[in-house]
C-alpha cells in the first residue's frame, strides 16, 4: 500500500454526464450501507505494527504491514472503554458503516475492521503525505491557485457525500491527508451522519461551527457548505475568521453567530464574493443552501479555472508533492512518542456493545 496505481484511480470520462455518474455511486453507496458484517475478534495478529502516526482522545493511528505479505496500511484504533464513557458508540458505528460504503477518489474508505477485547481497528488506506494541517502550517498560507486545487477536491467530495445524503460535519485541515501524488483524502468520518432532511445532533470543531449548530436549531448539507468557506479562509490567511476570538469560545460563538469577521483586502474579488456568501448567517442567502444548490460554487468565478474531470482523474499537476522514500517513510507526520503496550484484556469488553462492530 501506500503507492497509489493507475488501476485505483477511478476514470471519469467526460463523455458520461457526471449527474450519471453520481447517481451510480450513490446507488453503490446505499446497497454497501444496507448491508453491515461483524468484524472478525482477532485484533491485530494478521499484521506487523510499524509505527504510530498519530494519537487521540479514542486511540492512535497505526503503520501496519501484512504477516503474509507485502501491503502497508493504516489501523486506527479505538479503545473502548473510552468510547462508552464518552458515550460515542453511535458515531463509531456509523463511522464504520460510512467507511465501508463510500468509494470516491478524494475520500477514505475502509479496507477492514477487527476487534479484539478491549480495542476496535479500522483498517484504511496508508496516506503517507502526512495531514494537509502539517503542510499548511510550514507553509503559513496557499496562494488562491494552490488553495483552489486543494477546494476543488474538498468540494467534489462533499458534493458526493452529500448525494448520498451523508453530512460530513467535521471539515479542516486536520481530517485531510495528502497522497503521495500530492492529492486529497478526506478522513475521520466520526462525526458523519446519514441524513435524509434535517438533524440538531450538536458535534464539530468550534472555529468550524456554523451558526446554526450553536444556535441548536435543524440542519442539513448548509454546515458543510459554511465549514468549507472556512476552511477556503483558513488556506488563504492562515488562520480561521474566527481564530482571533478562540481563547473565549462564547465570545468566538457569538462572532460566529453574527457572521463577524475580517476579509483581507489582498484577497481576489471572486474569493471575497465566494466567501462571503459561504460565511453567510443567513441560510437563505448561503451558497450550497440555494435553489442552484451546490452549483452556486461549483459555477463560481473563482473555480473557472477548474478542469472538474481531469482533477477526478487526478492529471491535474499537483502543486505539491510531498518526499516518500518508501512504504515506511513517516517523516511528514509529526513524531510521537511510542507509550508503552498495555496488557491485553482477557474477556472481551462491552461485548453487546460492539456486538455489530
């Protein structure tokens, strides 16, 4: 793993009308998702753990290769123990459904699960590029070019979701990964939702959180749509629009509520214009929200320069490659300190809760 072939590129021919397209992938989609298989309890032991990616409240992202082969993936894995004190066994259920059921070029997918006694696995795809957090950080800011190639992808992958009805809800440079082609991958499907009209659950990340989520009213596709304007400011400016205010995160709600921020002169007029209708507090006036629905941005100025098929397939020159000398070269994640192993559970834990893990 970790090398993306010609043959896992989905081609999208120009010729097929994407709508077509779409709806098959959304048909494909909904007979994975009615379907759900209990993973195998035998944790870990068909695979070598390399290395630690990354580490969480729930758990850690794992380097892992094949007893019996060659392939490299990553195993993120969930205690859980911390999972039912938090109360969050809905939304790894639902994590692991969605991420079996979707197949699209810009997002993961799950490759398999496991439990053992006391930890769940999802086995994804090895992205080594690192979290487009981590580049964007050294980078301090995107020109509009480089921040248009990476929206682009952001919004074909939210459109998708969202013709499957699947609410992402969880949007920013953290829960993005780069490939080795330089390319997206949106990951960390927590906090997706099946939603066929509206919902109030309250979940996200504060600076991404758009007003009517901390106002508890109905929501749908809209939160995604303000979370993508943000995240478009945040590759520009280098910092949220709210980001000023997060040391007081009532304060911040309240900026956000009333749609307050600055917009940078130096920005181009059609970003300005695009953000500012994303940012909009008005859900009547947000883009994404509209009649045209998502065609308000995916029309826009600011994306004409977008060849939608050719980025689909990928034949768009990244702007960005990131170095990977081999299938265990970590050097784009930030270094963690490996802990100590704790000592397996001997009966399996929480068993009726995960028993459709």
């Amino acid at each position: 793993m970790g090398r993306t072939s010609a043959s896992e590129l989905q081609y999208f021919s120009p010729k097929v009308d994407y709508a077509v397209i779409l709806s098959k992938m959304k048909d494909d989609f909904s007979k994975k998702y009615s379907r759900n298989t209990p993973s195998p309890t035998t944790g870990l032991e068909g695979y070598i753990i390399k290395a630690t990616l990354g580490s969480g409240s729930f758990g850690k992202v794992q380097l892992i290769k094949e007893k019996e082969g060659d392939a490299y993936y990553a195993s993120k894995q969930l205690s859980k123990d911390q999972i039912v004190k938090t109360k969050q066994i809905v939304h790894v259920m639902s994590e692991k459904r969605v991420l079996n059921s979707i197949r699209f070029p810009f997002t993961i997918h799950l490759i398999a699960s496991y439990k053992d006694n006391d930890s769940l696995y999802l086995i994804i795809p090895l992205i080594l590029g690192g979290e487009l957090f981590t580049y964007h950080r050294k980078s301090r800011k995107f020109s509009e070019k480089q921040a248009r190639f990476y929206a682009a992808q952001v919004f074909l992958a939210l459109e998708y979701l969202h013709y499957c009805s699947l609410l992402y809800r969880d949007l920013k440079p953290e829960n993005i990964m780069i490939d080795r082609n330089g390319y997206l991958k949106v990951t960390d499907f927590g906090f997706a939702k099946r939603v066929e009209t509206r919902t109030m659950t309250l979940c996200g990340t504060p600076e991404y959180l758009p007003p009517e989520i901390i106002q508890s009213k109905p929501y749908g596709t809209s939160v995604d749509w303000w979370a993508f304007g943000v995240l478009i400011y945040e590759f520009v400016c280098g910092h949220s629009p709210f980001a000023s205010h997060n040391r007081d995160v009532m304060v911040m709600y309240n900026k956000i509520c009333e749609g307050e921020y600055k917009m940078p002169s130096s920005l181009s007029g059609a970003l300005r214009h695009l953000i500012d209708h994303l940012l909009q507090v008005d859900l009547s006036k947000r883009f994404g929200n509209l009649i045209n629905g998502n065609r308000d941005i995916k029309d826009h100025e600011w994306f004409k320069e977008i060849d939608w098929i050719p980025l689909l397939n990928q034949t768009v020159p990244a702007p960005y490659l990131p170095a990977i000398s081999d299938a265990e070269d970590i050097s784009n994640f930030d270094k963690q300190s490996e802990g100590k192993q704790k000592a397996k559970a001997k009966t399996m834990r929480h068993e009726e809760a995960f028993a459709d893990f």
